[in-house]
C-alpha cells in the first residue's frame, strides 16, 4: 500500500518507505483481525477513531491507513505529536494566529487543524493537552469551527480527527486531566493495539520480514536466526513491542552476530527481572509466579556465565560450584543451546569453539 499524501508541516514519512504487506501489519491473531475489520469499516466514515495501545505497537501505521483508505485519502494528512510541541505553543501550532495575535505575531500563520482541511488530523498522544486546548478542540469536534488566536470570527474546518494515546485515559479523567466530554467525542470508535506478547504467533513472519527488509536496504546477506534465538524471541516480554523487535532484527542484519542480540535481550529482561508485568485483572499465583522468577533467573545465570567462559562448559560448572553433570541437565532444562556453534550459523573469523 502507498504511503498516503502528506503535509509538510512534520516529518510523516514512515521509516519503512512504505507499509508493510497487510498480512505483516496484521498477522494472523485474532485481535489483529478483528481490529483489522474495524479499522476498514471505520475508514469510510468520517467519524472520530481513538487509538490505544503501548508504545511501538503500530498505532502511527493504522493512523496513516485510515486515512489511506478514507474518501480524503488525496488529502492532506497531518500529524501532530502533542508532548513534542510546548504547551505554549501548541495553541498556535493547532489553531493558528492573525498578525498582532501576541509579541512576535508579525503575519497570520494557519494552524494545523486547518491545515488538515479534507484531510485526516492525527493528534498523537492527546492526553498531553491541556484542558483549555481540550475545550477548543472539543468545539471543533462538536461542531468543526475553530478560531485563531486573535481573531474576530471562527473558522469552518472540513477534517477526520484521529488520536492516539499510551495511556488510560478513564484514569486521566478520573484524575481531572482528561475531560469526558472530550474522550466520549474522540472515542466515537476506539482501536485498541495488542502488545506484541498477546501475538507471539506473529513474531516469526515480522522476523522474516524485518531481516529481509533491512537485508535490502542496508545491502547485507544476514541469514534467518537460529532456532534457539527464535525461541528466545518467542518468550521475550517485548515491552518497546514491534518497534523493539524491528530495532532488534536491524542491529543484527548490520553487526552480522546473533550474540549482539541474545546477550541484549538477557541485559533487558535482566532489568525488568525485578519489575514482572503482573496482570491483576484475573488472580494471581504467587507461588507459580516466583517458580517461573526463579527458572528464569537461574537460565540466565547460567548463560551468562556460559557467555564468560566461552561455552566452556567444564569451567562454567566449576564457576557455578555444580557438577558438569547437573549443568548439563540445566541446560537442557532451560531450553540453552549444547554448545556455542548451535547458537550461531556464522561464526566471525577467528572466534573458536572452546573444547570442554
Ligand atoms: N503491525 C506492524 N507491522 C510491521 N511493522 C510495524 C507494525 N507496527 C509497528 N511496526 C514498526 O514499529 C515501528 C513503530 O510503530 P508505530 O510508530 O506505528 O508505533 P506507535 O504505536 O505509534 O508507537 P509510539 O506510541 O511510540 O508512538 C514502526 O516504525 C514500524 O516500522
Ligand atoms: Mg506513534
């Protein structure tokens, strides 16, 4: 799919050039389908859409399709990354100023909302405006008049509003920095991302597609990982989602080393270790949660140490006070690979396999 038209006014070119086929943007989960069938039958109609999801699940790319599959699809497209603006001058840059508006005012600048005339408004991560904005913006979704700052009469705008956010916003209204009239306006329908980790079924074919893409692009001949990375990848947390996965497979394609990226994922999970993501929407077993820690753990002792001897197995076991026998068995327990060459299909020069 063509990358839609867009306005000049913020970089909206998507770093892959263009999307991703369909069956790579949405997969095969059952949640991807289903939003999938929500977004084509939102995209016709000029109604709101609010996008929720983490960060890096593709909320930018489903905005960018909406409007691709919208009747303004010739249209300008026009995104506004709300914390990246300062408060101050997010007014201006949204509604625009006349001359004189305020010290510096010097000629009138449209704003953005009217830059997005026949075209789609992509406000990403809305909850960072303030409430005065809010109102403002609730008046343009209430009606599609505006005013600049500074002038006598409001304006008439023709434009698809999209927004996205990370956070919960019931909990912002909750807290008196989300107004509901504005979340009931934007969230006429709502497209939730799912995490990368409530799709795993997905990861292989998003793999294979990154590795061939950045292959091309960066001119290299990296081959399909192992399967004992792959299985790795399987059991990631993937808290920065698709886009950590993408960011992964490219420092692979062009460093050529599987270890740059097992030896990543042990460092991050190690820093989320002692912050598990528990979900308290059902209850919990403290007991299988703290076996699974302390598997998890115990795995990534052992690689590390395996790591720092070499895969020199004789001397991991003496480093760990086990048997080379009990290692063994550990390893295989913990889904490791036997040795370093199983690890990797292309060894650098002159990186030896440490004999046991
Ligand atoms: N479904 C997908 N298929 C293929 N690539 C994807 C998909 N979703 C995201 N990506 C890749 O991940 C990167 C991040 O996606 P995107 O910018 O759409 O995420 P986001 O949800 O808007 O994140 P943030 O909240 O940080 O803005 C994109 O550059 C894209 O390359
Ligand atoms: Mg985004």
């Amino acid at each position: 799919m063509p990358i839609p038209t867009t306005s000049s006014v913020s970089s909206l070119v998507h770093p892959l050039g263009e999307f991703p086929p369909d069956s790579i943007v949405f997969g095969k989960s059952e949640a991807m389908q289903s939003l999938r069938s929500r977004m084509d039958k939102v995209a016709s109609a000029n109604v709101p859409v609010l996008i929720n999801g983490e960060s890096g699940t593709g909320k930018d790319i489903v905005a960018r399709m909406i409007h691709g599959l919208s009747p303004w699809k010739s249209g300008p497209f026009v995104k506004v990354n709300c914390p990246a603006i300062p408060g101050t001058l997010l007014e201006s840059e949204l509604f625009g100023y006349e001359k004189g508006a305020f010290t510096g005012a010097y000629g009138m600048k449209p704003g953005r909302v009217e830059m997005a005339h026949r075209g789609t408004l992509f406000l990403d991560e809305i909850s960072e405006l303030d409430l005065a904005l809010q109102s403002k913006l609730l008046q343009l979704l209430q009606d599609g008049q505006f005013c600049r700052i500074g002038a006598q009469e409001d304006k008439k705008v023709e434009v698809r509003i999209v927004c996205a956010t990370n956070r919960q916003l019931d909990v912002e209204i909750e807290n008196g920095t989300f107004r509901q009239d504005l979340y009931y306006r934007i969230n006429v329908v709502n497209l939730r991302m799912p995490p990368l980790r409530e799709r795993r079924g997905d990861i292989d074919a998003l793999v294979q597609y990154f590795l061939e893409y950045y292959n091309r692009k960066y001119n290299c001949r990296a081959r399909m990982l192992s399967s004992e990375l792959m299985g790795t990848l399987q059991k990631y947390h993937w808290p920065g989602n698709i886009r950590e996965l993408e960011n992964l497979i490219k420092r692979y394609v062009i460093l050529g080393s599987e270890d740059v990226i097992s030896n990543d994922l042990v460092t991050r999970d190690e820093q989320e270790f002692f912050n598990p993501d528990i979900n308290l929407d059902g209850p919990i077993s403290l007991k299988a949660l703290t076996r699974k820690a302390t598997r998890e753990l115990e795995r990534k002792i052992i690689l590390k140490v395996l790591q720092a001897h070499h895969w020199n197995r004789k001397q991991a076991a003496r480093t760990l006070s086990i048997s080379y026998r009990a290692l063994l068995y550990k390893i295989r327990d913990a889904g490791l690979p036997p040795n370093r060459s199983t690890r990797r299909r292309e060894a650098p020069v002159g990186a030896g396999i440490a004999a046991d």
